[in-house]
C-alpha cells in the first residue's frame, strides 16, 4: 500500500458536513477515534448509520451494497483496510488491487458520506495480540484451504464494528461463509449490529465480480466462467426435479473440467444459511465452491431449490 496516500489529504474534494451527502465526495478519515466519534455524534443526532466494509480495489459487487446501505440508512461509511491477517502467508497480501483514489472517486458518485481507510499501523499496532475464534465455522470450506482466514476476518470485522457503532453492516452473499460466520460472531458475542447480506453481483457473462478478477488473463477469465456456468446447471437440475447432490455435483465437475485448467478446491451443498452439508436437495441449498484458475483462487455460490 502506498501509505503516504493514507498520509496525505486525498486528490478529491472532502467536506466537512458528514450530512451533505453526494456534493464533494466522501470525508476521508484514517484514525481509529475520528470514525467513532462521527459515528456515535450522527446516532445521537438520531440518525442511522450503516458501513460497508471492504478491501477497496472497488467494483460493483460493493457499490451495490453501499448503494442498499443509502437506501436504508442516514449516513453511510465505506471502510477500505487490506486485512493482513486474513491472507495466509503464501496468499496474495502483497500483490492485492489498491488504489485508493479511484476509490475515493467511485464512491463519491455512490453518494457515500465517509470513508474510514486506516493504515496496518493503526489496526494493528505493536503489541497486537487479541484475535477472535470462530471455532468449527472457519474450519471447514474456505477453512481447509486457508485456515486463519476467517480468525483474520472475524477479528477486523468486530474491530471495524468497535470503531464504528452503526446500526446495520452490509456484506455481499459472493462470501457465503463469511456471512455466516460474521453472523454467528455478532450473536456470539452479544454485537448490538444487523447483519445484512446482500446478493452476488455478477458481469454480463455471469463471472461474479470480485477484485481478483484482474489478476485473470483473457484465456484465464474464459476458463473461470465455467464455474457459474456449472452453477447455473445445478439450477437447472434442481429446477427439472433432480434432488441427488451426487448426481449434480457430477455434472458440474464435468462441466468445469471441460473448459481445462481449472482446479476445483471444494463444491460444496450445504442448507442455506448453515455450513452443513446436504445429500439431497430437500429445501434451499446453497452450493459453494472454490477453484484456482491459473495462479488465481476464486469463489463463487448460488442458492437453490428456493
Ligand atoms: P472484499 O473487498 O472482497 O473484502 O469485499 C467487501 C464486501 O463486498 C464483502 O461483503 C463482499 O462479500 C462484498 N462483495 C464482493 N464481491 C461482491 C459481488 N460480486 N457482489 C456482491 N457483493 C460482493
């Protein structure tokens, strides 16, 4: 990260009035105290608050959900932190998409009011030794391949929830199980924040957007629509009556194994709204699956037999 962009007074016009919404951009803060206390100051004003967080690198898949946070809420606050301690150590913590000022700029035009994009330091100061343990949730699915993912995510997502009190918290149901398990931790954890998930934003051809579409090359991206590809043909399936996981998982590995290339990590059937897995699809199911494309880990789900 460039951190003397987060040092800096950012390229775009800022604006004093959290309240005047959409006129010059949204306020940019970087320290743990000044969010709270715009926070907590538009609560006691009487106004709701709802933060999206994020790891910037922005597309549409998160402007829609600031775009249902306005439609619910007073005042809307983006965060952008590029967790550190969510990526393993082979991850790609280093190479991540930033790029805070096209940031800044798209949600501007999203109408959002304050953007909070702290840097390492302030998140995780020397000395840092407190995370938050999710238990079995953030061992199995994402878990297996990447084993204190969800510790790193539960952790800043209730540090983000600490430093900004709002009254609702929207994710995007692209992260299946991170919707779970941030679920279960504000329940858990007695967190006074609704939980509101919002759905999977997909481009034209179906690839749901994520950041880390950019790092696909054009042969790569070809071979990653195979995995909403085999997700729309589980649809169908279960549409036309067929209820044996088998028999579609099947199906899907064979549609995604026809397109090369693409190694499937998991391809799992689980009730919605759990991690439990499921044989037959016998009431709404969500199929959840990862895969590498080239050097490239995606994700991807869909919620059948609604
Ligand atoms: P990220 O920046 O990848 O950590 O994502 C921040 C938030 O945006 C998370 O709640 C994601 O689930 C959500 N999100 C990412 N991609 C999409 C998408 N394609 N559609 C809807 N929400 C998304």
């Amino acid at each position: 990260m460039d951190e003397n962009l987060l040092m800096s007074q950012p390229a775009v016009a800022t604006r004093r009035d959290p309240f005047d919404r959409g006129k010059f951009g949204p306020q940019l803060l970087t320290e743990g105290e000044a969010i709270r206390q715009a926070v907590v100051r538009a609560r006691q004003a009487g106004k709701s608050v709802g933060l999206v967080p994020t790891m910037g690198a922005l597309h549409e898949g998160h402007l829609s959900l600031l775009e249902t946070a306005r439609t619910e809420c007073d005042l809307t606050v983006v965060t952008i932190f590029v967790n550190p301690t969510q990526f393993g150590p082979h991850e790609d913590f280093r190479q991540y998409p930033r790029d805070l000022e096209r940031d800044l700029a798209q949600l501007g035009r999203g109408g959002c009011d304050i953007v909070f994009a702290p840097t390492n330091e302030a998140m995780y100061p020397a000395g840092y030794t407190t995370s938050v343990d999710v238990g079995q949730l953030g061992q199995v699915l994402e878990g297996e391949f990447r084993p204190a993912h969800f510790r790193g995510v539960a952790t800043i997502v209730l540090k983000l929830f600490q430093l900004a009190p709002a009254d609702r918290a929207y994710f995007g149901r692209k992260d299946y199980q991170q919707t779970i398990v941030v679920r279960q931790m504000v329940a858990d954890l007695n967190v006074p924040i609704d939980i509101r998930v919002c759905p999977t934003i997909r481009e034209s051809d179906g690839l749901a957007m994520s950041s880390r579409n950019v790092y696909l090359s054009a042969d790569d991206r070809r071979r990653a629509l195979s995995l909403s590809r085999s997700l729309r043909l589980a649809e169908q399936l279960v549409n036309e009556g067929q209820r044996d996981v088998a028999v579609i998982r099947a199906q899907m590995q064979h549609e995604i194994d026809a397109a090369g290339g693409v190694q499937v990590q998991y391809l799992a059937f689980v009730a919605d709204g759990t991690l439990t897995p499921v044989e037959r699809i016998d009431g709404p199911t969500t199929i959840a699956l990862a895969a590498t494309v080239g050097k490239t880990r995606l994700i991807d789900n869909l919620l059948v037999g609604k």
